[in-house]
C-alpha cells in the first residue's frame, strides 16, 4: 500500500475514533458533505488540505503520519531462527534494535564502531530476515511493529535471563536516571490482578515516551531499559525456614 494510502487510512481510524463524522468535518471546513466524502474516496489531498483536515478535526500532523508508520509494521514477533540470527550477531542484534528504537542508521553510525561497508552487509541482512525494508540510499522501514514480543523461551528470552538480567542488575541504581524499587507484601488476588493492569499501563506510558521522543534523540542518546516485574515469591532463604505444608494466613 502507498505511503499516501496509509495516511488516510489513519486518518479515517483517527476521525472515527474521535467521533468526527464527514459532515461535522465538512462543516468545520466550510464544504460539502459530498466534497469531503469525495477527497477520502479517492485519496486526493495535497498537504494544504491535509494540513487544514488535521487542524479541524484537533489531530498533529505528526501524531497522523507516525501513525501511518506503525500500521505498516507487521510482524508481531519473530521465528525461531529469526531470533537465533540476532543473538549469533551482537552487531546485527544492535543494530535491529536500535532501529526498532526509531535511531537513524546515521546516528548508529556516528555512535558505534560500526563500518559503511558492515552497515550495508547487516541491514542487507536484516532485510533478508525480513526485519526491515531495504530502501534506496540505505534509509529503512521497520517491519516489527512496537507490540511485538520475543518468543517465549526463544533465543532472546533465553540471552536475557542467561546474561542480559544479571548485567542489568549488577548496579545500585543510585546513579543518573536509574531507579529501584523493591516492595514486599501479602495482597490479595484481586489486588494483584489491578496491579498488572497499572503496570501494563505504565509500560505503554513507556512506548509512548519512546515514539515521542523520536525526533529528539541525539548521538550519544543511550537506550533506556525499564523492566515491571511483580509475582508471588519468597527468597530462598525464607522459603527453606517454612515449615512443610504451612500456608500463610492472611
């Protein structure tokens, strides 16, 4: 689909959603119902009359063609030996997840120990895995789109706990940006499954903060890591002082 068929697209899922029907938008444009059902018929805006459609209907350019872009990207998690590729390859690894992280391929390499020549040869191969869209001029489209999830206990998962967890944690989180929280507690089940929901939403709060900082990232920008994590579970050493078939009362 077009790049232009995409934003219109978005903006019909956006006006519907806000509740805007062509007649209110043909009326704030001072047009015709007919006229404006005819421009999303046909797909014919110039950016003029894209610009005023957005400024009626209280929607950012912007937050419109961004939107464009994440409805093109769609692959919601990757194969077996998709992943096992990325994991074989720390640069190709970063590289993809860096551009999954809405970084340029110029910034990547103003920033890494990263050639033109291997840049080339690793979004050739990102390509391949059908990760990315290879256009001209080495300018990219991502195909995985910002919901998708590693594998369960795929390559990824398994890096993460082997190694990436415990680098992770090998801190005091007292330094710049760095944060620790650590709460222990007896709740309820019902508590516990409001508690999922809030952190589920502090993690799309998180990818909002990610599309939205896109334009202002610079070279030495860092890539942020949060992990929300919360489960029933007793240290070791706790556990092993219980006595055999004791329940907590609550």
């Amino acid at each position: 689909m077009a790049q232009s068929d995409d934003i219109v697209d978005a903006l019909k899922t956006t006006l519907r959603e806000s509740g805007i029907t062509y007649a209110e938008l043909a009326a704030r444009l001072a047009l015709s119902e007919s006229t404006v059902k005819r421009m999303f018929a046909k797909s014919a805006f110039n950016l003029k009359r894209l610009e005023q459609i957005c400024e009626a209907a209280d929607i950012a350019l912007g937050d419109l063609i961004l939107r464009a872009e994440e409805s093109r990207r769609d692959i919601n998690e990757l194969s077996e030996d998709q992943e096992q590729m990325l994991v074989s390859d720390p640069k190709l690894l970063l590289v993809a997840f860096l551009l999954l992280n809405f970084r340029t391929v110029e910034s990547i390499l103003a920033a890494y120990q990263i050639t033109e020549l291997e840049m080339i040869q690793l979004l050739a191969k990102l390509d391949r895995l059908q990760i990315i869209h290879l256009l001209p001029s080495n300018k990219v489209r991502m195909r995985l789109s910002r919901s998708f999830s590693w594998r369960r206990n795929g390559p990824i998962q398994r890096l993460f706990e082997g190694q990436i967890q415990s680098e992770f944690f090998r801190s005091r989180f007292n330094g710049p940006g760095e944060l620790r929280l650590v709460l222990n507690g007896m709740i309820s089940d019902t508590s516990l499954d409001q508690l999922h929901q809030r952190l589920k939403r502090v993690a799309a709060e998180f990818e909002d903060s990610v599309r939205e900082d896109r334009n202002a990232l610079g070279p030495d920008t860092l890539l942020s890591t949060m992990v929300l994590a919360i489960r029933p579970w007793t240290m070791k050493m706790f556990h092993d002082l219980r006595k055999p078939g004791a329940v907590d009362k609550r």
